[in-house]
C-alpha cells in the first residue's frame, strides 16, 4: 500500500529536484555532525523543510 499521489510520477512534478535538495540537506547535516550542537541543530530545518517538500505535495492524508 502506498499513500503517493499519481502526481508524483508525472514528468513536470519536479520530484527529481526535490530528491535532489533532500540529498543536499542530509548530506549537510551528516557534515555538522561532530561539530557541536548548534551546528547540527541548525541543518535540522532544511532537512524537514526538504522532507515536507514531497510529503506535502505527493502524499494523499491518512483515512481514518
């Protein structure tokens, strides 16, 4: 089972690029790791804002 929208799979959806900027996120983030807390703390947001990119866009809500 799978909540993904079938937009998701249409060429001018642009999950290609969203990919793209999650991979960019956590790589920084794998990058603060080590360097101290603010460090870390400071690439969690672009992660989640990258995540929520294809969540928000390409995944039809739970039923209830």
């Amino acid at each position: 089972k799978t909540r993904a929208l079938p937009k998701i799979w249409e060429a001018s959806s642009g999950v290609g690029q969203k990919s793209k900027n999650f991979k960019t996120a956590v790589t920084a983030l794998a990058e603060a790791a080590g360097k101290g807390q603010t460090a870390l703390a400071s690439s969690f947001g672009p992660v989640g804002k990258a995540c929520g990119g294809c969540h928000k866009g390409f995944r039809a809500p739970k039923k209830k």
